[in-house]
C-alpha cells in the first residue's frame, strides 16, 4: 500500500470518526463528560469555519492535521468501545452532519477576537 492510500484511508477515518462523535454525543447512553468532548470536538470538526484560517501560512493548516486528529483521538477513548463501534457503524451508513453550532461558536469567537485585534494592530500615535 503507498503512502498516499495510506493517507487517504487515515483521512477517511477521521472523518468518519468526527461524524461518529456527533451522534456519540447525543445519545443518552454515553457518559456525561463523554458527551462534552465529543460535542465539543465533533462541532469544532464539523464546522464550516475554522478557528484559524487556512489562508494564514503553515498554521492555518495546525488545526486540520494536528488539532482535530488529537482531539477526536482523545474523545474516541473517553466513549465506551461498543457504543463507539456502533457509532462508527451508523457514520459510514449516513450522510456527513454539519454542525450549525460550531459554526456560531467560531463566529462568536472570531466577533469577540475582531476588537482585540484592531487594539493591537492599529496604529497608534507617537
């Protein structure tokens, strides 16, 4: 197998584990702080807008390859083997969910983020 397959099936992977912890995260028979990681991440992953912007060098891309991946990894763990099987299982069966809250969690945050920038980059008079 090349490495490029290789990369693809990791990719497919994590897709479908990012639409996976979104159903994990709705259904009653995860436990509590199960649920909040994987809402949190699977809004985050879901969500059309990233936190840092692909257009920006080397780490606009920090949050697709490194973020995501170690934040699904860790909530997959904290979901019990056979509820994440099953909800593996049903991601691959369905469509791909796209979250509506993370996109306004991202847009709250880079409205909140906006002020803060404009203090620190304009000019200020000497």
């Amino acid at each position: 197998m090349s490495m490029l397959e290789t990369a693809k099936r990791w990719a497919r992977g994590i897709k479908r584990d990012a639409a996976a912890l979104w159903l994990a995260a709705r259904d009653p028979r995860v436990p509590w702080y199960a649920k909040v990681a994987a809402g949190a991440v699977a809004a985050y992953a879901l969500s059309p807008i990233d936190l840092i912007p692909d257009f920006i060098p080397v780490i606009g891309y920090l949050d697709d390859l490194l973020i995501v991946p170690l934040g699904i990894m860790l909530a997959v763990r904290l979901v019990p083997v056979g509820l994440m099987q099953e909800f593996r299982d049903e991601a691959t069966r369905s469509a791909r969910p796209v979250s509506r809250a993370g996109l306004i969690f991202m847009v709250a945050v880079w409205i909140a983020a906006a002020p803060a920038l404009l203090w620190l980059f304009w000019p200020k008079p000497v």
